[in-house]
C-alpha cells in the first residue's frame, strides 16, 4: 500500500501531466475567446452606430451593450468546449438554460424595470426637462433599471423606470413654446379694456415673449378686491427661458398700468362700529348686530373720542 505522501506525489504529478496536455487546448481556447471578444466589441459598436445614425444614440448604447456581452458569454461557452473536449455543448446549452432561469427568477424586478421600453417607446429624449411625481429636472441618461434627471437647483435624481409607467409624465420641452399665465386685479372703479390694451402694449416689448401666437389679456372675474385679468402668453419651452421671461413680463405689466393710472388693488377689509354711524342710518332704536334695542340708544361718536378703560383686575394683574 503506498503512503499518503506517495498519493499525493502521484496526484500532482498527474495533474501537470493533465496541464501539460491540456496547454494546446488552453491556448486555442483562449485565441477563440479573444477573437469573440474582439468581434462582440465590432458589433457593439455597430449596433451603436447603426442607431446614432438615427438619431436614438440611447437606445442604441444599450442594444450594443446586450449584444457584446451576449457574444463574450458565447465565446466563453465556445472557449470551454475546447479546453474541456469532454464537455459537450448541448450540456453547456442545458446548463445555461436552468442559470437563465435561476438569474431571471432572481433578477425579475431588474427585468421588469428595464429600460428597453423606454428607449424604444421614447415618450422622452436625452434633455429633455420632464416631470415625473415630486421631482422635476433634465433628463440626463435612461439606464436598464432607472433615469437619470438633473434637478433645476443642481441635485441628481434616480427615477426607478417602472415608476415612469405607473405616474404620469409631463413632457415639458416636447413642443418648442409654452404658455405662462398671471392675475392681476384691478379696482372695479378702473376701465378692464384700457388695462388690457395697457399690458398687451407693454408685453410686446418684452424680451423673450413669442408674438406668435400673441399674448392675450381679458377680464376674467369679479375678485373680492377688483376685477381680475388672467395675462397669458408663450416663451420657449426650456425653463431658463420660461422663469427670466414671466419675470420680465411682471415688472413690464405693473409699469404700465402705474403709467396708465389703473389701480392694482391688494386684500382689504372693513370693520364698522355701529355707535359711529350717522344718526340717519336706519333706526337706532332697533336691535342689530353688536347694537343694543332701546328708547335711547348711544349717540354716535367720533373714532377720536373713543376710549378703552381697563378694568380694576386687569391693573391688579399687570402690577
């Protein structure tokens, strides 16, 4: 019987053996696997191209990637068929049937937020500026799983894709202009056309406002101060030229109508003190609100002469 040294001898002695003879295969294996990898990259780029061509540079970036690493696996599977002549490929196939199942029963939610549908579909292109529920920004770069936004105060956001199909999305640079509107009130007293043709007048020499289609400015409804006219008009759809032209156009409306002498009214309210009324406003006599019914009621008297005491406890309690 030989000793466990002996054993061991013969052991390592039979696997450089096995090496050695394996070498010829190893190499070719590798030359094989190189080959692949350098035909996956061709076609990685091709598929690039082929789409940049079209415009869909996203889309294309990410068929490329599917199908260069779709030929390296195959290049590997090819490459240990020769190393390991024993190894037939249906079982290679068979293996890589049940490791597909397992990496797609694993990886379902990777799968099911691919963002394949998005590219293809393309509701949204790279620079975009889109609205997806509480965050809004720049679209950077659509990924397998997510998006990629700028925010407009300089923070990344990372948007999961299948939240992109169960909110709505608002397109914000998807046409060339948009519309901004504001209120403005004016007092029931002032004229609503003058003041309309005044704002008109002063938005078109606004820079950055679109005269066509042309701003547009009416009466809209009764306020609890004044009349309110809705001012509405278009910019180009990119949010750096939405906010400087809706500031712009506030500052040339509020001109105009100082400079056409329309009043812009703010909140006011009225409060009366019944004992300061006329004594020809209605019957004194008679109980009203915050007025006592009597034969003699008060006499009316000024603002000026009106006087709070403080009561005895009151003093006692601030001394």
């Amino acid at each position: 019987m030989e000793e466990p040294e002996q054993l061991a001898t013969n052991k390592l002695q039979d696997m450089a053996e096995g090496f050695f003879w394996l070498l010829p295969n190893i190499g070719i294996g590798l030359i094989v696997l190189l080959g692949f990898w350098a035909g996956a990259r061709l076609l990685g780029r091709t598929v690039f191209f082929a789409f940049k061509r079209q415009h869909r540079e996203d889309l294309g970036s990410l068929l490329g990637s599917t199908a260069r690493w779709a030929m390296i696996l195959m290049g590997a599977l090819v490459c240990a068929t020769i190393v390991f002549p024993s190894v037939k490929p249906s079982d290679l196939l068979a293996t890589l049937g049940v490791g597909s199942l397992a990496v797609g029963l694993a990886f379902r939610d990777i799968l099911q937020n691919c963002g394949l549908m998005i590219l293809y579909a393309q509701p949204f292109r790279i620079g975009d500026q889109i609205v997806s529920g509480d965050y809004e920004g720049t679209v950077e770069r659509v990924e397998a799983r997510t998006t990629i936004l700028k925010t407009y105060d300089g923070q990344r956001v990372l948007i999961p894709n299948s939240n992109l199909y169960t909110r709505g999305i608002t397109v914000r640079t998807h046409f060339p202009v948009r519309r901004s509107q504001c209120d403005v009130s004016i007092g029931y007293s002032d004229d609503p056309g003058i003041a309309c043709e005044a704002v008109l007048h002063a938005l078109a020499g606004v820079e950055g406002v679109k005269q066509d289609p042309q701003p547009d400015a009416r009466p809209w409804e009764f306020g609890e101060s004044g009349v309110v006219i809705r001012v509405r008009w278009w910019t180009d759809s990119r949010r750096s030229h939405v906010v400087a032209a809706y500031g712009s156009a506030v500052g040339a409306i509020r001109a105009a109508l100082q400079q056409a002498q329309i009043d812009l009214v703010y909140p006011t309210r009225m409060v009366l003190f019944h004992d300061q009324t006329e004594e020809t406003d209605g019957d004194r006599s008679r109980q009203r609100e915050g007025w006592p019914a009597g034969k003699k009621p008060p006499a009316p008297r000024p603002l000026s002469q009106i006087s709070i005491a403080r009561s005895s406890t009151s003093r006692t309690e601030e001394d």
